[in-house]
C-alpha cells in the first residue's frame, strides 16, 4: 500500500522590496513543480529599512509625519510580495502556511514598542498575516513539524550550522545568514541529527547592500524542499538557484 507524505516548501530571506526578480520567479515556478501541502517562510519577508534602527543612528530621528509614509510605503511593497507566494499557492491549493519572524520583520514590533499607539506597523498587522491565513511564529520561535524544526537563525558564526545544531541539539533548517551550509553529528541515544541553512531569495548586488561597503560576501540564492514520511521521517533538498536558474525534480526552470 503506497502512504501519502507531505512535502513542504521553504523560503527564507526574500527582503522585499530588496529581493532577487529572478530568483523570486525561480521560487513560485517551482512551487506550481513541487505543489506543496505546506509553505514555510522562514524570515525576512521584508528589508524594513524604514523602520530599522540604524537608519537613524549618528542623525536625529525625524517626527513621525516625516517617518509614516516611508514606512507605509514599505509595508505596501512587501505585502505586493507576499501576494506573489499567495497567488502562487492558491494556485496549487497549498492551505497551511506558516510565517517565521526574522530580525528584520522584528523591527516593525521594535518600532510600535516606542511608539505603542501605532500597532497597526506592527509585523503581524502589516502584513495582514491573520487574513492571508498564515500561522504566525514568533521570532526564534521554533516550529516543529515531524522531526523537524524550523526557525529563521540565530547565529552568523563562520560554520553558523555547527553552532546551531550544537545550541538545539535538533534537526534544525534556519535562514538569516543567506548562504548555504549543511553540518550533521550523530548522537548515542537519538542517531544523527542535521542543521541546513537554505540561501536566501534577496538581491545580493553591492548596489542593493550598501551597508557591506564593498566586502565581499558568500551569499546564495537559494529554496529547500523538505519531504516527510509518514513516520515524520524525513528527506531535505536544498535548491541552488545560480544566475536566476535551477533544476525541480528535473524542470528546468528559468526566472
């Protein structure tokens, strides 16, 4: 008797209006592939430049009739983003949707925290996730599904996925550092355990982050497709994405 899984699909690191064309249009075709039954935005839906703290540092921060329509304007270019997943995954009937909140989305709540009367700016209310029919997850929050957690990341260290696995001590898929990186250890009582960091889907030009100032980076556009036996088992690929092209389950796919 053949079981039925269920196949999941995992996006992190978009940072609209700062994304990649490409390798966003490389994520929703491949979602019409893979028709998912679970959509997991591991964070980083958003840049949130308007509403970062660094925007202003070493400047005096402007009233808020100055700040409010810079930061509406982000919030309608962002959700124009989330409306490219939503289309997509309505198209493949995909229903459970989850959205991680990363340090970036986080800055929205930072921002209501000093000025508690605008919760409408808040990540949650912004982006209208209630409404969208998205499960919302607080920042390092961990979901886990069968064997499986997922959080948007905590640590940028140099092997980033070493350092995760060794703090949860779990099977563990993150974003946020935007490269790719794989680290497993097997354990005495519960066997070999992983950590998978899935790229990003964000324009990685020095153009779009001038906050580098020229250095150079080991970013990777990139989406992971995560397959759960019935057992909660489990099978990761991640899903290179080089120059706005990649291979789904042999379609060649270009954004």
């Amino acid at each position: 008797m053949k079981h039925k899984h269920k196949t999941a699909f995992i996006a992190s690191d978009q940072h609209f209006p700062l994304h990649d064309p490409k390798a966003i249009n490389c994520a929703l075709q491949a979602i019409e592939v893979i028709k998912p039954d679970i959509f997991i935005n591991i964070g980083d839906v958003g840049e949130w430049e308007s509403v970062s703290a660094w925007q202003w540092k070493g400047k005096k921060c402007p009233p808020l009739e100055y700040q409010t329509p810079i930061i509406e304007k982000d919030i309608e270019a962002i959700n124009e983003g989330m409306d490219l997943f939503d289309k997509a995954l309505r198209k493949v009937k995909c229903k459970e949707k989850h959205m991680l909140e990363g340090n970036h989305d986080n800055w929205t709540n930072k921002f209501v925290e000093r000025y508690p009367y605008m919760e409408q700016y808040g990540f949650k209310n912004a982006l209208s996730l209630n409404k969208r029919g998205y499960v919302y997850h607080n920042h390092n929050k961990p979901l886990k599904i069968g064997k499986v957690n997922f959080i948007h990341g905590a640590y940028a260290t140099t092997y980033h996925a070493k350092k995760h696995l060794e703090a949860y001590g779990s099977n563990i898929v993150y974003g946020h550092t935007h490269d790719i990186q794989r680290h497993s250890l097997t354990k005495l009582d519960s066997g070999t355990i992983g950590a998978w960091s899935v790229g990003c889907l964000k324009d990685m030009t020095p153009e779009k982050n001038k906050w580098l100032m020229g250095r150079l980076h080991n970013w990777n556009h990139a989406f992971a497709i995560v397959n759960f036996y019935p057992n909660n088992n489990f099978q990761i690929e991640v899903i290179e994405i080089q120059k706005g092209e990649c291979f789904v389950w042999g379609n060649h796919i270009i954004g």
